[in-house]
C-alpha cells in the first residue's frame, strides 16, 4: 500500500510540472459559501497564486475522551 501511495503522489506531482500558478479571484470563489469567501479575503489569498501542490504530513496521535461527556 505505501508503494502505491509514493507512486500516486509522485504522478500527482509530475502533472502539476511546468505549470504557471494562476491567481486567485474573487470569480474563482464565488460559488462558495459566504463564510468560506469571508475567510479566503480574511486570510488574503485572494489575488495570490493558487497552490498546486502541498506536502503534509501525518502522525499517530492517540485521543481519549469519555464518552458520557458527549451525551
């Protein structure tokens, strides 16, 4: 399973060569819903160069919680 994922990401990120970063308008969120837009203006992205790739990365964390505090 690890050899397929490294292979996805390597594929996604061989697609994402060579291309120009565009930026980021007000017409590209306009679909979103009113507290995303807020919050992209709120952030300034608007008017930056969109992401084309990013990389996370994960670790185990162990959560415990009662579950009568939820009820």
């Amino acid at each position: 399973m690890k050899k397929e994922y490294r292979e996805a990401v390597l594929e996604a990120l061989e697609s994402t060569k060579g291309k120009q970063a565009q930026i980021l308008t007000e017409a590209d969120i306009k679909h979103l819903p009113d507290a995303v837009q807020k919050y992209l203006r709120l952030t300034g992205v608007v008017g930056k160069e969109k992401v084309l790739n990013f990389r996370a990365e994960f670790r185990l964390v162990s959560l415990e919680y009662n579950c009568r505090d939820y009820k």
